[in-house]
C-alpha cells in the first residue's frame, strides 16, 4: 500500500484516513486517480463520498461525472448487515477496511470486475451474520460460488477469528486473508476457466487436476490432514487440499507479497544486517510490484523482509507476520499468478520506479 499526501496542504495521509491530521481536511480515495481527495464541505469539483461513508465504512470518492452512489468497491456489494444494530456496523466498518485493501490491488491491477448489475457472473459480496437462534438453523459459511463471495460478520470479532484460527490449526486467519482467497476462486472462474484457449491447460500443468472430485477431496484433508510432504509444494497446508483451494491460496499469498512489497517501497525501506556478511538477507526496495515484470525481483527482496518482519513481531511478543515458508513448487505457483495478473492488466507508467504522488484535482 502506498502512503499518500493530502492535496490541501501535502501532509502525509494513509489509505483509510478520512481526515488529515494537519490541515484537519476531510479526504477521500479517489481509485480512478489512485490518490486522495481533498473534500471541502463535502465536495471538491463535484467529487463525492461515497454513500456507506454516512456509517463510517467507506472513504472513498466518486468523479464529477458519476451517476453512481456508491463507489466502485461498495457498488459490489448485495448484503449488507442491519444497520440499525451498533455491533453490527462496527463488524462491517473492519470487513470494508479489508475489502477496500483488496479492491485497491484489483482496480491496481486493473483486472475484469464484472458490475453486480451486468448479465453474466459477476462478483458480489454478502456480509451475514449468524442466525440469532443457530442452533435451529444454518451458520454462515464463508466461502465463493459463482461469483457470490459469502463472509459471516463473526469472523469481524478478532476473538472468535482466533478461536477459529486455533481450532483450525491455521497459522493465520485475517480479514484480508479472507478476501484475497475467496476472490481467488472468482479469479480461476473468470481468468483460467473462461481464460482463453490453453490457459487452463497452463493452470492444470502448475496446479494440477482440477477434475479430482472437490468434497471428496475436502473431506480426506480434514479427516487426515494435508498431504505427506506438503511444505515445498505448496503455500499452505490447505492448498495441498486440491487445486482449486492451491490457486486461491496462491492468489491470496501473492497479493499479500505484492502489498506489503508497495508498503516497503513508499516507506523506502532496507534491510541491510550488519551481521549478514554473506548479504542474504539484504534487501533495497524501491520498485513499483504492480508494475515490476520479473517476478524473480519481487521474491528477492520479499524473503528478506519477512525474516525482519517477524523478527519484528517476536519483539512485540506477537504472532509472527508471515508464517509461511514458501518452498520452489509454491514459487512455481506464484510466479504463475504474477503472469496471470499482469496479462489481464494495463498500467499507467511509474515515475522514477514508484507511483506520481499528491496528484491535484482540477
């Protein structure tokens, strides 16, 4: 993620700031311009918040020329909890903050987001939360089907997230994690099973036979567990459930790697040990991922940045940050969603290796 400045007095602001801390302006995220937004009295230039912004879940802005009332993130959505219940809008609040991370990567990478009100599949998102009387009814299930990404409002409590986490034996389980491997499915639906002649074909040579019966294969690796040998295969233990769920981890991983690589470069950060004297955990990084062609590139400093992070995190007494280790077949699989990504993409040129900052709206 990058850092931004706001374009009334060009203090540093953040992807989820509604207001800058300096001038006190209120600022939105215009996604057409990739840039923040200066707001006076609610609008610059005809520019307008989005409509959730009323409930403190958005802060992103609409052009002029929209008819729009939502913007290109919250237009997505087809449920959304009761307003009307206080615990209800704070879960979604954290749910919005994550899927407008994931909807900066996706409008980054400029990739096919089908319109709710197109014909066809699209991409949609429900936020639902337990029957209040589940014991007599259905749980929400989070999980992706045609198009429709499902995620219960209790993954929002970070309690019972990390209660599910611990029962799960999952060495992680955020938000965003969500969000990235459910849109994943979307993303072989749309990019590898509709993608064009022999792009299947290329997904089943890294991932493997999609073909192999899905519940069954579900329900061996929750009864037994991954499979032997897992870790230099795949990203996760899950992913070596079956291919579809090795894609859509895969996915998820990458735009996690990618992300926090952008966040490393608008910091400007090195990793430069003076202990390291044989230099493999030395990493300048000061590139642009959504733009960066060689994928090689992105891993290179990618590694070294997760031994600091989680040397980071144990000081804090914390989890690790990226508990994975990520073998040459799960590198394989990355490197195949980096070109799958970026075949579907078109970018604007970066400036001098990174994005134009502070961008004015006329």
């Amino acid at each position: 993620m990058r850092l931004f400045n706001c374009v009334n007095c060009g203090n540093v602001v953040h992807f989820e700031n509604t207001q800058c801390q300096s001038c006190l302006a209120s600022i939105g995220y215009s996604p057409r311009l990739t840039t923040m937004i200066a707001l006076s009295n609610g609008a610059q230039g005809g520019w307008r918040l989005c409509q959730n912004a009323q409930f403190g879940v958005c802060n992103w802005v609409m052009p002029p020329d929209s008819p729009e009332t939502l913007c290109r993130a919250c237009r997505h959505n087809k449920t959304i909890p009761n307003v009307s219940i206080p615990a209800n809008v704070e879960a979604w609040r954290k749910i919005e903050l994550a899927k407008h991370r994931l909807f900066y990567s996706l409008v980054r990478f400029n990739l096919p987001l089908v319109p709710p009100t197109a014909d066809g599949e699209r991409l949609i998102f429900d936020f639902l939360r337990d029957d209040d009387h589940h014991t007599h009814g259905p749980r929400v299930m989070t999980g992706h089907e045609n198009g429709l990404v499902t995620l219960s409002l209790a993954e929002a409590d970070d309690a019972e997230r990390e209660r599910r986490r611990t029962s799960m034996n999952e060495p992680y389980r955020t938000l965003l994690g969500h969000f990235r491997h459910e849109v994943g499915h979307y993303f072989w639906d749309t990019l590898v099973r509709d993608g064009g002649e022999g792009e299947l074909e290329s997904c089943r040579a890294v991932f493997g036979d999609d073909t192999i019966d899905y519940a069954a294969a579900l329900r061996r690796h929750y009864d037994n567990g991954p499979v032997a040998n897992w870790a230099p295969n795949f990203v996760s233990a899950y992913a070596s459930s079956h291919p579809w769920e090795d894609f859509a981890e895969s996915w998820a991983h990458y735009f996690h790697i990618v992300d926090t690589v952008e966040t490393a470069s608008a910091f400007g950060l090195h990793v430069e040990p003076d202990i390291d004297w044989p230099g493999r955990l030395r990493a300048i990084v000061d590139f642009d991922p959504y733009v960066e062609p060689d994928f090689k590139k992105i891993v290179d400093v990618w590694i070294p940045l997760t031994v600091a992070m989680n040397s980071l995190s144990r000081s804090m007494g914390v989890n690790d940050a990226y508990p994975f280790v990520l073998g040459e077949g799960a590198l394989r699989k990355l490197s195949y969603i980096h070109g799958l990504a970026r075949s579907r993409s078109r970018h604007a040129p970066a400036v001098n290796g990174r994005l134009r900052q502070g961008a004015t709206v006329q």
